[in-house]
C-alpha cells in the first residue's frame, strides 16, 4: 500500500501531540517527584500505594502510642522509685524505735520525720503524669505499644502503678476493683492507705506523737516498700519492650518508605531521559511537518 505524503504529514502531526504529552507529563513527573500522574497510568500500583500508605498511616499512630507509653512509664518507675523510698524510710525508722536505750523524748521527736514521710507518701501515691491522669490508680492502663499492622495482633501493656499492691498498710481501706472515674473516689483510697484510722502509717506517726512505740507487724514497711520494687521490675520490663518495639517500628517505617518511594516517586535519571527522548521525538516530527508543509502541490502529489 501507497504511503502518500497526507498520510506522512498526518502522522507527523500525531506524533507531535504524542510526544508533546509525554515531554509535558515527564516534565510534570520531575517537578511534582511522582510517577503517577492518574490513576489509569497503573492500576495495581495505585492499589500497592494506597495500601502502603495505609500501613505508614497506622505505623504512624503506632509510633505516637509508643511516645506516650514511655513517657508515662518514665514518670511512673519515677513515682514508685520515690514510693518505695519513702517505705524504705518507715522501715528503717521503725527499727530504730525498737532500740530500749531511746526514750519517750527521742520518740516524739521522730515524730516530726515520720509526719514528713507521711505527707511525702500521700503526695507520692497522688501524682498524676503530665497528661492529668492519676500514676498510681485501681486498676491498669494500657496502651498499645506493638503489632496492629501487618495482620499482626494488637499488643498492648499496663502504664501505671496499681495502689492495691499497698492493701498491707490498710487492710480495711476500700479500693475498687476496676478503674475509678471519679478522682474523688482515688483520693478517699490514698487517703484511707496513708491517713485513715486503721492505716499503719497513721497508727505509726500517731504512737510517736504520743511519745508510744506503735504495735504493728514488723515487716509492713519492708512489704509495702518489697511490693513497690515488684512494680518497678515490671515497669523496667515494659519500658525495655517499648524500647524494642519502638526500633521495629523505625524499621518497619524505614522499609514502607523506600517501598513507597520504588513504586510512586520519580526516578530522576530515568525521567530526564525520557524528557532528552521526548524532546529529540517531538523536535524530529516537528521537522518533518514544517518540511511536508513547505512542499508545493505537485510535491505533495508526488
């Protein structure tokens, strides 16, 4: 079949729309640094971006739960450190009372200390982290810190200490079961633990004032203070998980990322090579069009 200088002349004039488009979209794809400028350029690779950003997404999410679980078991290894301190401190003291050579003189006079540690333990167990809610409450909080991604089950741990593990100073307090929605009703827990009439901490300071030496089991400080170290163990080896899952997260960040930027971001060096391409195409029909229209008729013809 004749191929008539028409047809060559329409041919070039496609070509040059072709190419036009694809200097444009080549163009586009180095300034807006994505490969796909529609969702007709690649179907499945749409569906591969939307699901990876879906899992970045939720990685992100993962990421600001993991944040805010160390920073709240910080304040709470914090809390109990200093709890346990405190009981330490009773413990000591008590054991000092039990010398016969101190008198009824040097008993009110660590009167005084044992009020301080007193005060010092109910400002402990009221502490609330920086976000307002209660370090030490009845029940646990917990707060996702791994997996949710992947198919991968949700993990999750507790962020707080518990003021039921210090039934031993109280034994009549009444502490809930599960968590209290009121402050109200946290504070007349702590309370009954530290000041209430049957607390040993209260029975304790209020035998020194009367210059008496308290009749209270002998380990309850030493219990108190053990079951504060117990907490403190488990909040160490939460915070060493969150260490880790924190490191998978970054990684799993890391590999979404690049597997992101290999299916949607430009690659600059194969896209400025279609654009030398397109460029050298589109400037070839151009010639060959202002060449066919620079023939007369019976070139044309010819």
């Amino acid at each position: 079949m004749r191929t008539t200088i028409a047809n060559r002349f329409n041919e070039s004039l496609a070509s040059i729309q072709k190419h036009a488009r694809q200097l444009s979209d080549e163009q586009v794809r180095l300034s807006g640094g994505t490969k796909l400028l529609r969702a007709s350029d690649s179907p499945l690779t749409m569906g591969k971006a939307v699901d990876l950003r879906t899992t970045s997404a939720q990685l992100e999410a993962l990421g600001r739960l993991q944040s805010a679980a160390a920073s709240r078991m910080a304040e709470t290894e914090s809390a109990l450190r200093d709890a346990g301190t405190v009981l330490d401190d009773f413990h000591q003291l008590y054991a000092m009372i039990q010398n016969a050579s101190i008198g009824p003189q040097q008993l009110k006079g660590l009167a005084s200390q044992a009020v301080v540690l007193q005060q010092e333990l109910h400002q402990i167990l009221s502490r609330a982290d920086s976000t307002g809610y209660r370090i030490f409450n009845t029940s646990e909080l917990k707060v996702i810190v791994d997996g949710g991604t992947a198919g991968v089950a949700p993990v999750s741990i507790n962020t707080i200490g518990r003021i039921a593990g210090l039934s031993m100073l109280n034994e009549s307090a009444v502490i809930p079961d599960d968590e209290v929605s009121d402050e109200s009703e946290l504070n007349v827990a702590v309370n009954d633990l530290v000041y209430g009439d049957e607390s040993a901490v209260n029975k304790f300071v209020a035998a020194l004032k009367s210059e008496q030496r308290p009749d209270l089991p002998a380990d309850v400080f030493r219990r108190a203070a053990d079951e504060m170290t117990q907490q403190r163990i488990r909040v160490g080896a939460a915070q060493a998980r969150i260490d880790r899952s924190v490191q998978r997260t970054e990684d799993l960040k890391l590999t979404v990322s690049i597997s992101l930027s290999n299916e949607v971001d430009t690659d600059f060096a194969e896209s400025t090579m279609e654009v030398q391409k397109a460029k050298a195409l589109l400037e070839a029909a151009q010639s060959i069009t202002a060449t066919i229209g620079s023939m007369n008729l019976f070139q044309r013809l010819g």
